[in-house]
C-alpha cells in the first residue's frame, strides 16, 4: 500500500491528550520502566521521565526525529534514564525478546491513517515486553476501533479527547 506525505506526517500528542494520560497514570509512573514507541517528538517520554520514570525507552524509525529526541534528553538532562532506538517498531519487539527486556508502560502513537497500531498490538500481545499487571497504552483515531483483545492484552478502558482515543491494555 502506497503512503502519501499526509499518512506519514508528525502528528504530536496534543497537550491536552499528553496532561489527561499523565492524569490517569498519575501513581503509576514513578520509579516505572517506561516505553514510548512510534516517538515522534519524544513528548510523551519526557513527560514520563519529569513524572519520574525510573527509565524511559524511544523508539523512532525517522532519524531525524530521533536526532531531535536525542537533543531533547539532553536538554532535559535524562541522558542517565534514557535510551533511543531509531528502529521500526515492530524491529525494536522482535530484539526485545532476545534481549528479556520488559516494561510496566508501553505508550503508542502510530501513524493514524495505517494498520501499523493493530501490527504493533498484536506483537506486544504475543511478546513478553510488558511485565505483568503493566499498561499498553495505544493513541489512535477515533474512527479507526481496536479489538478487546490481543492475546494477552485485554482492553480495559477507552478515553476519548475529540478526535483522538487513548485505548488501556492490561497484560493477563
């Protein structure tokens, strides 16, 4: 399938989506391993590692955008807590499982307008990235419904902010 310019386009975490998540997870960051796949401006992960993530993983397939995480970790002086991977996403999990890495919180913002969000939860849902009783969180579009389950990831909640929803995966 061919991708225009639009469908590939950066698309940050509102502010607004960004102050809600941290809202709802808001006991649960501290001292929590925390990834931030599909990066793009790094956001959401620095915002994990100001609530006071223990660790924060980016993963970015673009590199200039991984360039510009890079500079932003700097900045925020996380350069102790934090790694970058300018990989694909779906790359980054098949490594994690020769490599046991896990993590209490997956966050995922995936280009809207593609299947890579259903791609990505099916692979943290055979994968054994997410430790148990942690959250897979996934952003996508409104008009685009997820399934209840994969495999292991049961949806548990859905919150919705105009346009954009934040749906919770617990591990089971």
């Amino acid at each position: 399938m061919k991708t225009s310019k639009k469908q590939n386009a950066l698309r940050p975490t509102t502010g607004k989506v960004r102050e809600a998540l941290f809202d709802i997870l808001r006991g649960k960051i501290e001292n929590a391993h925390f990834l931030d796949l599909y990066a793009g401006t790094g956001a959401v992960g620095i915002d994990a590692l100001s609530e006071g993530a223990a660790e924060v993983v980016f993963v970015e397939e673009s590199k200039a955008c991984s360039k510009k995480i890079g500079e932003l970790i700097i900045k925020n002086r996380g350069s102790d807590k934090c790694t970058l991977y300018n990989k694909k996403v779906i790359s980054y999990i098949d490594w994690t499982e020769l490599h046991d890495v896990t993590f209490d919180i997956i966050f995922m913002d995936p280009p809207y307008h593609t299947d890579e969000i259903v791609d990505a939860l099916a692979a943290l849902g055979t994968s054994s990235l997410l430790r148990k009783s942690g959250l897979v969180i996934a952003e996508h579009f409104k008009k685009k419904s997820l399934p209840d389950t994969f495999d292991r990831l049961k949806k548990v909640k859905d919150y919705t902010y105009g346009d954009t929803i934040l749906s919770f995966y617990e591990s089971g």
